[in-house]
C-alpha cells in the first residue's frame, strides 16, 4: 500500500495529496582488471567507504545514471558488463528509502577521486575496507561469491590508490 501525506500548496492554499515513494539509485561494481574493484569513500554524509554510485535524474536511464555516477565519482569511463541484482530493503539507506539496481562494469584509466568521492582504492573480497555504507558489504560478498561460482578466472591483487 502506498503511503499517501498531505501537503498544502503555498500558491493557492488549496490541500493536495503527495505519494511517498522509493527513489530509484544504481551502484556500479567496477572491475579493474588484475587489481580488484574500485571503491569510494564518501565524503558528504554519510561518510564512509562504499561502491560507486547514486541518484538517477529525471528522464535519465539506469545505465546513463551508472556511466554517469562511475564517471564524476571515479574519473573512469566504464562499460557496464551486467546488471547484477536490485537491492530494495527499506532501510538500506538511512537518508531514505532508495531501490538501487547494481551493474558490473570494467573501468578504463586511472581511478581518481572525484565529485563525492574523498579516496580511493581498489580492493579484493580479502582487504575490503570495513564499515562499509548501506547495504554495500552485502552486495560485495554477493558480487565475490556470485564471481567464486561462475569461475572467471578473474584473478585479483591488492592495490590502493
């Protein structure tokens, strides 16, 4: 059941219905061939370290929002692989509720902190900094176990940038 609030509305004063809804985001697993993937610290709150990501705009696709998030919080331009999993748990964001539809992409360049982004680092399943934000170390151990299954062969070693 949707969840309906009522607002007046400051032109005419007239009261007006307003549906609460979840706001769609992506979160973007970017491989970095024989290194590991690329995480974030934030450093707008909350602060912490988590996966590339955020807010899709209006009349912007997922995909646009996941190239385009990679890009102004990583500097690195992205081809998006796959589209792993939707995360929907309502208090997976303390800010707000947010579904957020996570892509595996390969990033090509030199991760650099950028936009909302403090540091950055790659990292594997064994030197994953803790705490992670969100829902962020379960869509890491999703993504790790979801590669250990498949069996790619991606071999990864440990570097911080």
């Amino acid at each position: 059941m949707s969840k309906k609030i009522k607002k007046i509305c400051k032109e005419c004063g007239t009261e007006v219905g307003l549906y609460l809804n979840p706001v769609p985001t992506v979160d973007i697993i970017i491989e970095v061939i024989g290194c590991g993937i690329v995480l974030i610290k934030r450093k707008n709150e909350p602060i912490g370290w988590a996966i590339p990501g955020g807010f899709v705009d209006y009349g912007e696709s997922l995909e646009e929002a996941a190239i385009r998030e990679a890009r102004e919080e990583t500097s690195l331009d992205v081809a998006l692989i796959e589209q792993m999993h939707t995360y929907s748990k309502p208090d997976r964001d303390p800010r707000q509720h947010t579904i957020s539809t996570v892509y595996i992409a390969k990033g090509r360049g030199v991760p650099e902190a950028d936009d909302d982004a403090s540091e950055i680092g790659v990292f594997t399943d064994e030197n994953i900094p803790k705490p992670l934000m969100f829902d962020h170390e379960k869509i890491i151990a999703d993504y790790f176990k979801r590669k250990k299954d498949n069996h790619t062969g991606f071999e990864l070693n440990s570097e911080r940038i």
